[in-house]
C-alpha cells in the first residue's frame, strides 16, 4: 500500500517491526501477525464488526500472498466484511517477467518444505505433475526460498530435475541489490556455493519444459519393460520394483506379477 494512502488508517496489520521504524508511525502496533496469525486475524475481525478500518501493510512485498496477511483477509471476508487490495509489488510476477523463462503459464507454489526428504518429495510431485502436461503447454513453477537454505534447495531441483534443468533465481527483487542467476540449475547452484555468504529474500523459477527420463519412457510401456527400467535406473530388486509399478499403475500385486512373468517369457 502506498504510504500516502494510510494516514485515514488508525489501525494497520504490520508485518516486521521495521517499517514502524523505517517508514511510518502508527497510532497502534501489530507486530505479532506472524506468530499468532489465526488469534490476531480475529482479534483484527472483531475490531472491523466494531467499526474499525485496517490496512495490512509490508515493507516486503505484496501482503497476502505467501504472507500472513492471507489470514487476515480469509477471516474478514468469511465474517462478511469488505476487503479492498492495492496493488503494490509482487516478487513472484516481477520475477517471472524477467527470469527468461515462458510466462504463458505459471503455477506459484509458495515455500519449499524446510527439511530436504519433504522438499526432494514436493519436487517430485511437481516434476510428475509436469510430466502430464503437453510440451506446448509448459507451466514454468515459481517458489519462495530463504537465503540460508537455497543452496540445498538447487541441490534438490538439481538431484529431482537434473543439472541442466533451465531455472532462474532471482534474489532482492525491487531493492538496491537486486540480482539474477539465469542458466542450468548445477550452474547457479555452483555459483552461490562459491560465495561466502547468501543474503536477502529469494524467488526461484523453473522451467516448464522437462524431460523424461529413459526409466520414466520404458515405464509407459508393458509391465516388464517398467520392472527392467526401475530396477535398471533405481537400483531396486524385483520384488520392490514390482510394488512400485503396482502403485503407480493402480494394479494389484498379483496382477502385476502375472504380466511381469509373462514378459519374462516372451
């Protein structure tokens, strides 16, 4: 929100504590939100039945979107109050418009899990769910990273996509050091590992365009061909490799073993 819009404002949702100091100075703190955001976001809708008008405001983006702020809304609109937007800056769409990848289609996906087994996990779903989209209609993923995990986060893309994956990150988006790294995911890996230190909020975007794996190809094919590729590719015994075929197919396991030996024996 523009800060010549807020003096009408006697109550305002304050993400971090510096824009008070930075920026403004305001008759009433809400410097909590992040912590207690479902006990404020009441605490706010009580005040706005009682006649209270409240902007949510950051020094950090656009309010509501992978931000507390959301909460906020959610609760007033489920409480029949009116909630107007003000368009302000929006990491994810200024990135996007120029990290070079397609911007056609684009499915913004918030932060990455914390703990690399949650994070390897979410990518892989979003790599199968890319994998049913047609080539011609790619959707290029954006997400939201922190500077002390980012690293491990393109190790992770770069062990689920591959490592020459086109992504771009783009690192404090609108401010003073405001920075792009475009290219294969090992390459911008390799480039932030060199440095000593990784600063300020991070936007990561992948292409849409993914390719199938030689495993991922056989898979399509008859029951046999997909057992060979898992145990080929993965390294998995047969009886694994049977029960993932199993799950990913919707077959059960008895079927699956009869088509495996029939293959077998072909």
């Amino acid at each position: 929100m523009r800060a010549e819009g807020l003096p009408e404002f006697p109550t305002l949702g304050q993400d971090p504590e510096a824009l008070q100091k930075q920026l403004l100075v305001f008759t009433r703190d809400i410097t909590e939100i992040y912590k207690r955001e479902r006990s404020r976001a009441e605490e706010l809708v009580t005040a706005l039945r009682e006649g209270a008008r409240i902007a949510v405001v950051s020094d950090a983006g656009m309010p509501g979107i992978a931000d507390p702020g959301a909460e906020i809304a959610s609760a007033a609109i489920a409480a029949g109050v009116s909630v107007f937007p003000v368009p302000g800056a929006n990491a994810a769409l200024s990135a996007l418009i120029a990290s070079g990848l397609s911007a056609e289609g684009f499915c913004f996906r918030g932060f990455l899990p914390s703990k690399s087994g949650e994070r390897r996990s979410a990518l892989e779903s979003v790599r199968t769910e890319m994998l049913a989209i047609p080539a011609e209609a790619a959707v290029t993923q954006i997400f939201y990273e922190t500077p002390h995990r980012v690293v491990d986060a393109l190790a992770d893309v770069e062990a689920v996509f591959g490592e020459s994956h086109r992504i771009a990150l783009a690192r404090e988006i609108t401010k003073l050091h405001e920075e792009f790294l475009r290219g294969a995911v090992s390459e911008v890996r390799e480039a932030l590992a060199k440095r000593e230190s990784v600063r300020g909020e991070m936007v990561l975007l992948l292409s849409g365009e993914v390719a199938e794996s030689a495993g991922e190809a056989a898979a399509k094919g008859s029951v046999a061909d997909a057992v060979l590729a898992l145990m080929k590719a993965d390294g998995l015994d047969e009886k694994d490799a049977l029960k993932r075929v199993a799950r990913e197919r919707g077959m059960g396991k008895s079927e699956v073993y009869r088509e495996w030996q029939r293959g077998r024996r072909r």
